[in-house]
C-alpha cells in the first residue's frame, strides 16, 4: 500500500508538471480540449485523483497537439511573409542603386569623352601647327640650297623625308647659349620665300608632311627586327589608317548602328546577290585532284585559256589573246610589285602621274625598294588643257627630265585607264601618244584596266590597249586585269597580266609560286568568266544600272552641298573639291579635315593618300547601298556644318589674334633670350581654358601647348628669319620650360594614344 501510494504520488507529480507546463505554453487561439472535467456539485464527492490526473493528461496532450499544429502552420506563414516583404524590397532597393550606378558611370564616360575629344583636337591643331612651321622653313631654306641635290630616298621614313626631325635634333642637343640669334636674310631669298610654291614642289611638300606625320606616329625600333623590318613595320599611310580603325568599328544596321561608314575604300557592295546566286552553283563546288595538289607557278591552264579568251573579246583585241602569255596571282598588288622586281633595281624609278592609288608605293617599295617619281597634274584647267588634272605626253616629258636631273634612273610608267581617283578615261589617240612616249624613250609601260567593265554610261566607251591592232613596243608594254573591282571580288584575290615579253614572263615564273591562287579559286574564277551569258545578261547591265543610280545621288548630294567635282561617268567614286573648308591651303589643313570626318564615324580618302600636288580634294566612294550612303553623306554634312561654325567663331577672334602677335613680336624684340607670352590673350589659350573642367584628372595640354608654341607660329610668318633662328628659338622654349618634364607620355597615353610617340621624341630630344 505504501509502494503504491509513493508510485501514484510520483506519478500524480509528474503529470501535474506536464500539464503546467503545456498551459503555459498553450496560445489563446488553441483548441477546446476534447474532454473537460465536469464541474462537480458542491454534495457530490470529488472524483479520484487518477481520474482526474488522465484526463488532465489527454487535455494537456489535446491542447498541446492543437496548439503545434496552429503555432507551427501560422508562425512558418508570417515568417515567409516577412522574408518576401523583406527580399522584394531588397532587390528593388539594389536595382535602384544599380540603375543610379549605371547613370553615374554613362555620364562620367560621356563626359569623359567629350574632354578627350576636345583635347586630342587641341592637341592635333597645335602639333600640326608646329610641324607647318618647321617644314615651311625648311621648304625656305631648301629653294635657297643648290638646285643639285641629291635625290631623296623612296622610304618615306628613311633620313631624307625625316630630315626635319634630324635638323631638330641636332639642334636642340646643342647647349641653350648656342642658340643663334635672329639674322635677315636677302631681299632675295625674301622673294623667294614669298613666291608660291608650283605643283611640283607642293607635291613635295605633301609627301614630306606626310612622311613626317606617319613616321612621328610609327612605333618605336624594334631589337628583334633587322633594319628593313623595322622599316616595313613602322610605315604608315593614310589609306592603312581609315581602313584599320574601320575594320575595329564597322558599322551594322543592328549590331553596331554607331560604327564607321566607309566611303574610302574602293568596293562594289551593291551587287552581293547577284555574285551569292551565281557562286552557289554546284558547278562552283566541284573538286579536283590537280585542284588539290601544286599548280603552274603563272596558274593552271585551264584558268590562262578562259583569261586569254575573256580578254581577247571584252578588250576587243584584233587577234586572240594567247594563254601562254598570261600570269595570275593572287591580286594585282602582287604584280605591281613583281613587275618592278624584275625590272628595276633598288633605287630605280617608275613615273606616274599625280594623284593616284597612293599603295601603289607600298606595293613597289616594300619589296623591290624602287621608288615612283610623280608627274603631278595641275587641279585647274587652263588655256592649254582642256580639262583639269589632265596629262600630256609634254608634262611626262617634262618629269622624265627632272628625273633624270636628279639622277635618277627611270625604268617604266604606270598608266591608270580608268584612272583612280580621277575616273578618267583616256581616249585611244592619248594612250597611243602615251605608248610612243614610252617607246621613244625606252621605258616599259604597265597599264592597269582594273577598271575596264566599270563604265556605267554608254555614251562613254572605253577602249583597251589590247584592242590597239600594232604596239608601238609591245616588249614593253603590260596589261593587268583583275575581279575586284569589276565583278565585286576584291576578297578573291586574282590579278592577271597579259605581255608578250617572254623573258618577263620567265621571270614572273620565279616569283610565282610566292603569290599563287589555290586552285579551288581558280577553278570557280575559270567557271565565272566563261560564263558569258550570265555576264552579258544578268550581272554587266544590272551591275551598271546600280552604279549609276548610287552615282547620281551622290552627285546630287554633292550638288546640294556646293561641292564642285569631276563628273566622269565610270569607277566606284568622285573626285571632289573640298577647298573651301580648308582655313588654309596646306595639307596639315586637309589632314585636320580628314581626321574630322573619322571623328564623326565616316571614312574618305584625303588628297595626300593619292599624293595630289593641291590640298583639299578628296574620294568618295558610293559603291553602297543607299541608306549607308544616306547615312554617310548625313555625317559629312555634320562635320562641313561644325567646320563652318568653328571659321565663323575664329573670324571673330582675328582681331584679337592680330593684336597677340603684334604684342609678342614687339616682346621677341626686346629679348633674344627670354620670352614671355601672355597665353591669356590667345584665342586658342582663350579656348582651352573654356574646355576645362574641374573633375578632370588629366591637365589641360592643349593650352600648354599654346603657351610654348604661339610664339614659334608668329615667327613662322616671318619671312626675316632664317631656319636656324627658328630652330634656336625653339631648343630655347623647350629647354626653358618644364612642360615637357611635368607632362610625361605616360600621362598623355591616356588622353590620346596617337600623339604618344610624337611626345616621346619631343622629350627624349629636349634631354639630350
């Protein structure tokens, strides 16, 4: 009895613990427990206590089962409740914040760029500036010099057109007390100073400010190259540039809507549905085992019978065209620079005209280091010539002998026919005064037709020297071919060449195998030219019908412009005048504009890449479709509207420039040796400070520039000084100021990558 009382006890304890504890813990909203204890009346006896303890125990576990399931369904509701309150605000509030970076960072980027256009054209107008000056002085002294000079090399970054640079270097590692004082020259070397320079010598002119620009913004020599690498990898060109920089942007209806127009490079784009059709034939897709293994060194066969016989009727030769005759290589640079490999030696020379496809340098030079001697052709028609720009067997006569004056040894002529970039198509009677020219004076003859088929107009004909029935020096005379331009395949690479010299041929053969076509290739390019019925037919007229159309809205454009042009009715491009947006007839000028239509994302070809004696005319290509043409022409009209502003803003600065001069020659007066210039009063000073802003982390140069320069520009005008002065003046300037040491390349790397080497030679040449 006594065990049972101590176990109930026990037992009793622990479930009065176990209900305590679950009322305590029980929320309001649990459930009633599903049996109570019944309220006993005050007579009746209380119930045992067992009874009461089990029915305490199955409420307390009722109670408990309800209020796990309410607390643990409720409480699980309002904590993901919560935690998606919480994690939409979150990502709303990192989006806000990402949105608001995102603007930050646009803006910074755009005012960024703003300030780095704004300078590197600062930059570029005061570098062009000082190189005017300096070649200006040069050219003064140079017409002083004898007349005998010997003849400067073809290299354009060779010593001769670099002989600005080397002049000052020399002079400015000179000690400052050397500096030559201010010295007047005669009364006639003043009047020759103030004499207009003539075509030849602004041809001259042209080159070296050229050869000067491209080789300041080479790259550096190279240990691991001998001499004649580092001459092919630091040459530059114009045409080369454009194209580079369009090649990294190349516009695209959608993907790249702001990337580059080229209207600089010469290729038919209009007609890719034609060649897309015809070239998916499956007589284009057969394959061969000779097609596979090594061909001819001048091409298959098969490919010179299908040229000779293409030729033979599309140049209306009088007698078939013979294959054996005919070479093939991969593009008719290739044969250019063959052709003057196997008959010039190094430094020869080949004549041509002015203005002309200016990588035909590269394509003689690089290889066979021959240089072309130009015959420049005058941009204004006069009593004698009936049109501008145009040759005479008198002005090739008149080069050959200064050829020959300066030394040198003239071994052939080139002849374009069509021309580029002229579009000039030559009459039978010019180019058989043009062959009996040669004749007379032994010289060969190369005439490129790449051209031939391109004439869209057909009151115009264009007649081949292949049709001319008696050569006068058929041994010298050389006809190229190529698909590139007529049939809208420049990416193909096929050029031919027709002559009857067989020892030329013979030698060509050796250098075949260098430039030779796979033989997939010239097995579809035989399958395209015999195809006679789809040229007549389908590709020549429609071909035509598109160039004219593209042509006389350009000409139409340029009409509503008041641009004046060469209206000839063949080619991919016109010829154009854009002289009058030029502040002033130089080719540092033409350069500026050049650069001014890439800024605004469209690429032409300026006056100097063709190596023409006057500043300002430029090629435009409209081989396109319209609405790139559209788009193109709109840019153009953008930078002649900025250009035009920016003349009428500094019209209305020269009295103020006037008054900064008179102010800093009356200062150079009084000084030799300590000048100061009030930068405050420059116009171009003036400007400088306005583009400033203050978050910029980089100085502002340009003004810089200007403080140090201005007074070099103003002596320039001079025609008192001598060069030495100049130069003095300027080892002065440079070793009188900290600029340079304060403004290293480094820094102005991140402002504008193409004035960085100009930077390291000005500061290695100021430390010497």
């Amino acid at each position: 009895m006594a065990l049972e009382t101590e176990t109930l006890t026990t037992e009793s304890f622990s479930d009065l613990n176990i209900a305590a504890s679950t009322a305590a813990t029980q929320p309001v909203c649990g459930p009633v427990p599903l049996d109570t204890p019944e309220p006993t009346s005050k007579d009746g006896p209380p119930p045992p206590a067992a009874v009461r303890q089990r029915k305490r125990r199955r409420g307390g576990k009722a109670w408990s089962h309800g209020s796990g399931r309410c607390g643990s369904r409720g409480g699980l509701d309002e904590a993901l409740a919560c935690f998606l309150n919480w994690q939409q605000s979150a990502e709303e509030r990192l989006l806000s914040l990402e949105e608001a970076r995102l603007e930050r960072e646009f803006q910074t980027e755009e005012r960024r760029g703003e300030r780095e256009e704004r300078r590197a054209e600062q930059e570029r107008r005061h570098e062009l500036r000082l190189f005017s000056m300096l070649t200006g002085a040069l050219a003064a002294v140079g017409r002083a010099a004898p007349t005998t000079a010997p003849p400067a090399p073809a290299d354009p970054c060779a010593p001769s057109p670099a002989h600005l640079s080397a002049s000052v270097s020399s002079s400015l590692s000179q000690p400052p007390s050397e500096a030559p004082t201010a010295q007047t020259v005669s009364t006639q070397e003043t009047t020759a100073m103030s004499t207009p320079p003539t075509s030849d010598e602004a041809c001259k002119m042209s080159q070296s400010v050229l050869a000067t620009l491209m080789c300041a913004q080479a790259p550096g020599r190279s240990v691991y190259l001998s001499n004649r690498g580092n001459s092919l990898r630091q040459h530059r060109g114009i045409l080369q540039e454009g194209f580079a920089q369009y090649v990294v942007n190349k516009y695209h209806d959608t993907n790249n809507p702001d990337g580059i127009i080229n209207m600089g490079t010469s290729e038919n784009k209009l007609c890719y549905d034609l060649l897309y059709k015809r070239l998916t034939h499956p007589d284009m897709l057969h394959i061969d085992p000779s097609l596979l293994q090594y061909s001819d060194s001048r091409g298959h066969a098969f490919l010179r019978e299908v040229v000779a016989e293409f030729l033979s009727h599309y140049c209306c030769s009088p007698n078939p065209l013979k294959p054996d005759n005919v070479v093939v290589m991969n593009g008719c640079t290739s044969l250019f620079s063959c052709i003057a490999a196997v008959i010039c030696d190094p430094k020869d020379a080949i004549l041509i005209p002015t203005p002309f496809y200016g990588a035909i340098t590269e394509d003689l030079h690089l290889y066979s280091d021959v240089k072309l001697f130009h015959v420049p052709l005058d941009c204004e028609a006069d009593g004698k010539d009936s049109r501008a720009f145009h040759l005479t067997v008198g002005k090739l006569e008149e080069g050959l002998k200064r050829a020959k004056e300066e030394g040198l040894t003239v071994r052939a002529l080139i002849l374009m026919n069509p021309h580029n970039p002229l579009a000039e198509i030559y009459t039978p009677e010019e180019m058989f005064a043009f062959l009996e020219f040669c004749k007379r004076n032994e010289l060969h003859v190369i005439v490129d037709e790449v051209y031939m088929l391109t004439v869209f107009d057909k009151s115009v004909s264009f007649h081949s020297v292949l049709s001319v029935d008696s050569l006068p020096d058929p041994q010298r005379t050389h006809v190229m071919w190529g698909l590139s331009k007529d049939f809208a395949l420049s990416g193909i690479r096929v050029g031919t060449l027709y002559t009857e010299n067989k020892d030329l041929l013979e030698a060509l053969a050796q250098l075949g195998s260098f430039h030779s076509v796979p033989g997939s290739t010239q097995h579809q390019v035989a399958q395209l030219l015999q195809d006679r019925e789809w040229i007549d037919e389908q590709f020549l007229p429609e071909n035509r019908r598109r160039l004219k159309a593209a042509h006389s809205y350009l000409a139409q454009e340029l009409q509503s412009m008041g641009i004046s042009y060469l209206d000839r009715p063949a080619c991919l491009y016109v010829w154009a005048d854009l002289r009058k947006y030029l502040r002033e007839s130089s080719f540092e000028e033409e350069l500026a504009l050049w650069r001014s239509f890439l800024r605004h994302k469209v690429v032409l070809s300026c006056g100097q890449a063709f190596f023409c004696s006057t500043p300002g005319w430029f090629r435009f290509v409209f081989a396109d479709q319209q609405h790139h043409l559209q788009l193109g022409l709109k840019r153009i009209r953008e930078t002649l509207k900025e250009i035009e502003a920016k003349g009428a803003s500094s019209d209305s600065h020269s009295e103020t420039s006037e008054e900064t001069k008179k102010s800093v020659k009356e200062d150079s007066a009084e000084s030799d040796n300590a000048v100061i210039v009030n930068s405050a009063s420059s116009p171009q000073s003036k400007s400088s400070d306005q583009l400033k802003e203050k978050d910029s982390p980089v100085p502002d140069t340009a003004s810089l520039i200007t403080e140090e320069f201005v007074l070099l520009d103003c002596q320039a005008s001079r025609p008192t000084e001598s060069l030495d002065s100049l130069i003095g003046t300027l080892r002065h300037q440079i070793h009188s100021s900290d600029w340079l040491e304060k403004n290293t390349p480094e820094l102005s790397a991140g402002e504008d990558p193409e004035i960085l080497d100009v930077f390291k030679a000005l500061l290695q040449r100021a430390r010497k």
